[in-house]
C-alpha cells in the first residue's frame, strides 16, 4: 500500500464513520485544503503531499494532538513518514503536542511571536510586547486572552501550551520575519552565531550531516531546559539543510 493509498482509506473510512461531516469541514478541521483532500480521494494528487499536509490531516481525524501517540499510531507509509519527519521530537520523550487550531491561529505572525515567547518557562512581559510589536501586539494579544490561548500572572503571560510544534510550511512563512531578529552588527557581543557551508556530498554524506545536527539539536534542546541554565534572555536558533535544485536527484 502507497502513501496514498493509505490516507485515501483513511479518509474515506472518517466520511462514512462521520457522513454529515463535508470535505469542506475537515479542510477547515485541519488546515488542509479541500482540493487537496478531493484529489487524495480521487487518486489524482499528482506525487506524495508533504510531511505536515500528512500530520494535519491524521491530527484532525483522530482528534490527537500528542505527537508521541500520532507516531505510534499509524504503520505502513502513514506511520514512517510521521517517524521520519517528526520522531526527532519524541526520540527524547519531549513532551510536544501538536493541534492544528493552534496552527491556524499562529498563522499570524505577531500571534506566532507573541506565542513562542510567552512558550518560555519565564514567560513575557506585556512592555516588552509592547516594545517588540507596538499596537498590533497588543490587538493580537487580546484575541488571544480572549481565546484562551495564554494567560497572564501578574505583569508575565504565558502561553497555555509550552511544549508546541508548528506545521511545517507555516514556521517556514514565518522564518523571514524571525531572522529579522538576527543581528550580524552585534558579533562581537558573542550571544549570536552564523555558519553557511555547501560542497556536493553523496547520500551517505547528507544521512552523516543529519545525524550530526539531529544530535546537536538534543543538546541545544538539553541546555535550554535545563534548570541550570535558566534566564530571562529570549534565545532562538535556526537549523535548516536542504539540497541545493529545485528536485531532489
């Protein structure tokens, strides 16, 4: 059984378990388009959809949003896609959840910023907010205390869930304006770092790069939660890697 083949089944098991329950409903259920499930229905998605359209959609059917169960729950294609893409973030038992409502409501950039930061054991201050995102802040922090989204002790907000993972092609539209943060002037202070390398490899040589950033990742991951190491400075890394053609050879 293919990939999708296996979500076609799936997704026609949900619509007769679920018969009042339009495309249309479960597109907006799960972040996914319509015509893309119409078209995985009719066998007619041209290639396999991406890792993230794959998560969001069993998100939604199943109503899970912890990730460490979503990845145990599927065998065949469905289930090694899900591990390939996403075992880095249980290999540890990192208590990540994933909720495609959540995703929806971060698609905003000011509502991402101001999540991610309140996701900080020490949270963040309404000024600093304020300083970062002007008015817009503000607007976009009241939806969210309106929603439910994060909560406030004292002058600190918190984000309701702090251990969260962001679909794919969403922190991808956000990357721009988080690399705004980036400041090349200030290499001197030492608090940032930048690194671009590029040479042709074989396969064997890109599997060996990415266990050697998988396993730095678990260490950045360690040293920032680990008690000891606890601030109130708001730290963020990238890590990204890719070939360099539009397809993969």
């Amino acid at each position: 059984m293919t990939l999708l083949e296996q979500l076609k089944d799936l997704l026609e098991n949900y619509f007769r378990k679920f018969p009042n329950v339009s495309i249309n409903a479960l597109a907006k259920k799960s972040g996914v388009g319509a015509t893309t499930l119409r078209r995985i229905l009719s066998d007619s998605l041209k290639g396999d959809p991406a890792p993230s359209t794959v998560l969001n959609v069993v998100s939604a059917i199943t109503k899970e949003r912890r990730l460490s169960t979503l990845l145990k729950s599927f065998e065949g294609p469905i289930g090694e896609v899900l591990r390939g893409s996403f075992g880095h973030f249980v290999e540890e038992n990192l208590p990540h959840s994933y909720s495609t409502d959540l995703n929806a409501e971060l698609a905003d950039w000011s509502k991402y910023l101001i999540y991610k930061l309140a996701s900080n054991k020490c949270g963040v201050s309404k000024v600093f907010l304020t300083q970062t995102l002007g008015n817009v802040g503000l607007k976009s922090l009241a939806e969210m205390f309106e929603k439910g989204l994060v909560y406030s002790d004292g002058e600190i907000i918190h984000s309701k869930e702090k251990n969260f993972s962001l679909d794919l092609n969403l922190a991808i539209k956000h990357l721009p304006n988080l690399l705004e943060f980036y400041k090349p002037d200030e290499l001197d202070r030492g608090q940032n770092l930048f690194y671009t390398l590029s040479e042709s490899i074989n396969e064997e040589g890109i599997k060996k790069v990415k266990e050697i950033q998988k396993d730095a990742i678990k260490k950045i991951y360690a040293v920032m939660n680990s008690p000891y190491y606890e601030g109130e400075i708001p730290y963020f890394t990238v890590h990204c890697m890719d070939t360099l053609a539009l397809e993969a050879p």
